[in-house]
C-alpha cells in the first residue's frame, strides 16, 4: 500500500488536467453553472449510493458543515469562477496562468493558518514552478481577443482564492472523518452555489449531446470522484503547501494531452517549460536528506 501511495501525485496531476479537456468538449452545449451544477449533483448522488455499498460512516454535523464549506471554496468558487470566465471569452492559456498563482497564495495562507514551515527551497521551488507555468503558457498568450475584462480578470482571481482557501479550510477543518461522507458534503455544497448561480443568472440551455454526455460522464467519474479522492487523500497525508506545488505540472500536461487530441501545436519552448515547473515541483516536494518532510509551528 506504502508503495501505490508513491504513485498518487502524478496519477492527480493527469486526471486533473484532463479536466480543461472535458471542459472543452462541454461548455458550447450547456451554460457553464447549469453544467456544474448537474455535474456537481450527480456526484453527490453517486457517492451517497457508495456510502451505502461500503457502509461508510456518516459524517458529524461539525465534519458535515466544514466538509460543506471546502466545497463551496474548492468546487463551488473555484470551478464556477473559472467556467464562467472562459465562457464569457478569457482565454484558456491565461486563465490557466492566473490560476497558476495557486501554489504560492496557498504556501501564505498554510504558513499563516495552518503554522507550516516554509523553507527557502520551497520558495524557491514555487518560484520556479510559477516560472515555467508562464514558459509552457506564454505562446498561447498572443491572441487575448475581447475576452479579458475586468470582470473576467476578476473572477480567475476569484477562482485562485477559493481553490486555496478550501484546501486550507479541508486541511485544517474537514481532515477527519470518513473520506467518501466528507467529499459527498463537498459536492452537495458545491453543487447548492452552482444551482442558486444558475438560477440567478442563466437561462438552463442545455443541448444534449455525445459530446455533452461524454464531457459529463468524464468529469463526474475521473475527476469529480476519482481526482478529488487523490487530493484529499494528499491534503490529509501531507503539507499544503507541496500539495499545492503539484498544480504547476497541471499546464504542462493538459498541452501534452491537447497536442496529442487535438494536434494543439507543442513548441519546444513549452517543452524546456515543462521541465521547468517539474524541476520547480521537485524543489518544493523533496525530502531532505534527514527524511522529514518539515516541522509544524504552533
């Protein structure tokens, strides 16, 4: 079991990226709170039946509350933010830079709530992997259009904070109790936001499609079960802020998988930027040579 768990990080950071993937095949047939918040319900659901097969323990009012809030932060805000920016015309690539802000926003936020030990290879670390996001990134920067707003702007800022904040809160809060109860209180918190915002702001279009099933299916599974057990499996396990360097190599493998789909073009210059930011992750993860991770201040 010890040696699987050495596999968990780089299997999270590919289904992760095949998120922007699913998202693709997704959002011109359905109005992006509309989408998350069925995606959002059916993972509930789904999980509530797991619960049932596996005979999980039910969570507390307290892991129930907390579990909902690092919903609202992680999949309500974050996911939502970052759909209804794209929708509304900011570029994927830069979307995606903004949010490669994430690693270091939540490195502060640990080293101040959570009392984690930021070392200066971690900073360091960070910075690189921050650096090599922006190379992977920077060729698909050329053509911004109409899309970038101060609206937009706002809401992929919106989106990095509620990211960090729900895993500071899922980390500090939400860590105990069963992991199958807890992650069904976070879509089912989620899934509350994205209905109100769909109710308030967009008209429910939605065409049926083979593409809109596949992208639903994918993301409620793969990603919506399947990735987000990985994370809190890691957010549990280990320190936030190393947890969070993993977003970095997300660019980089969500351009290796549209090259290889969707013969996006991959330069060699993106190339050197992935290895880059897996050098920057690499720099933040690593164990020094005692072999402990690093020292929780009280």
């Amino acid at each position: 079991m010890h040696s699987l768990k050495r596999f968990i990080p780089a299997s999270f950071v590919v289904l992760w990226a095949t998120g922007f993937i699913g998202a693709r095949y997704a959002m011109p047939w359905a109005e992006p709170f509309t989408f998350l918040a069925a995606r959002f319900v059916i993972a509930a659901l789904l999980l509530a039946g797991l619960m049932l097969v596996l005979g999980s323990k039910r969570a507390t009012r307290a892991e129930a509350f907390h579990a909902t809030v690092a919903g609202i932060l992680m999949h309500g805000v974050y996911l939502g933010a970052v759909f209804w920016a794209i929708h509304r015309g900011m570029p994927a690539g830069l979307s995606a830079l903004i949010v490669g802000l994430q690693p270091l926003i939540t490195a502060v936020l640990a080293g101040k709530f959570l009392g984690e030990a930021i070392l200066p290879r971690h900073w360091a670390g960070l910075a690189v992997g921050l650096i090599g996001v922006v190379i992977v990134l920077w060729p698909k920067l050329g053509a911004l259009g109409g899309g970038v707003t101060p609206e937009t702007l706002v809401a992929s800022l919106v989106s990095v904070l509620g990211m960090s904040a729900g895993t500071i809160w899922q980390k500090r809060y939400a860590s105990g109790g069963d992991l199958v109860a807890a992650t069904m209180w976070q879509y089912i918190g989620g899934g509350a936001l994205m209905i109100l915002a769909s109710l308030t702001f967009e008209t429910h279009t939605v065409i049926i499609n083979g593409e809109l099933i596949f992208a639903m299916a994918w993301l409620v599974l793969v990603l919506s079960i399947g990735a987000i057990f990985l994370l809190m499996v890691m957010i549990r396990g280990g320190e936030m802020s190393k947890v969070a360097s993993l977003f970095y190599l997300v660019p980089a493998v969500t351009a290796v998988i549209a090259w290889a789909l969707f013969g996006e073009q991959l330069s060699l210059v993106q190339i050197v930027g992935m290895a880059i930011a897996t050098l920057g992750v690499g720099l933040a993860t690593a164990r020094p040579a005692n072999g402990k991770t690093g020292e929780l201040r009280n």
